[in-house]
C-alpha cells in the first residue's frame, strides 16, 4: 500500500453518512479518467510522463448506512513515471463538496497536479430493495 500525504475539507474527521454521498468526482486536467469499482487511473503520460492512481476503501465503496471521517476513504495514492514501476506517494485533496446543477453532497479527489476539470465518477447507488416494503 502507498499513499501520499492528504488534506481534507471541511477536515480529515469530518463525519458523513456513506448513504448521503451521491456522487464522487475526480479531476482529470483533460486527460482520461479510467475507473475500475474503486480504483482510479489518470494516464498523464502525454504531456508529463507520469500515470497516476488512487483507490477508495472497498467497504465505504459499496453503499451503507455506516458512518466515515475523510481521512479514512482512501487507501492508497501513487504515480509511476513508466516504464519504471516504482510507486511515489501522491498527495492528494479530498473534499466535502456539492456540484451544481443538482447541488447533491460528492466527494471530490484531487491529485495536487491537477486542473480544476472535474469528472463524475460511476458510484454504487442503495439496493432497490432499501427500505422499501416487503413483498
């Protein structure tokens, strides 16, 4: 496992219902954006050479109604500079945010080398059968 050094708004131990998050973002600077359930991929090889990657904690992935702080979100965050493998801590934000048009609470990850370009990300939604009545 290797993660950067993260900051956090509001705060690292801000608290938030994983029900009440609707939507996580990432920023791409323009570049492809590849998601695989909770892991990220950001090629930046054409304009810096380097290739970086993050992942969310499975368990706060899957939808709950647990409760998480945001530091404990993601678990790890690194880039290479192929064709080497070796994996550099990335530093990275991650926010409390809500995006217009539709203002829905979002988690926003931000690589420290990226553009303001963000890019919603596929997120698993509550089970159909959530409370809903029995049939």
């Amino acid at each position: 496992m290797t993660i950067g050094v993260g900051s956090y708004y509001p705060s690292a131990r801000f608290s938030i219902p994983r029900s009440y998050v609707a939507t996580v973002w990432g920023h791409s600077a323009g570049f492809a954006l590849t998601q695989t359930a909770n892991s990220f991929t950001l090629d930046f090889r054409p304009t810096f050479g380097s290739v970086y990657h993050w992942r969310f904690d499975p368990r706060w992935w899957v939808w709950s109604s647990n409760v998480w702080t945001l530091d404990h979100l993601i678990t790890d965050s690194w880039y290479e500079n192929p064709p080497d493998p070796t994996q550099i801590p990335l530093n990275f934000g991650l926010y409390w945010v809500r995006y217009a048009p539709d203002y829905l609470p979002s988690v926003r990850f931000a690589p420290n080398l990226s553009s303001s370009v963000p890019v919603q990300a596929t997120f698993p939604t509550f089970p159909l059968s959530y409370w809903t009545r029995p049939t």
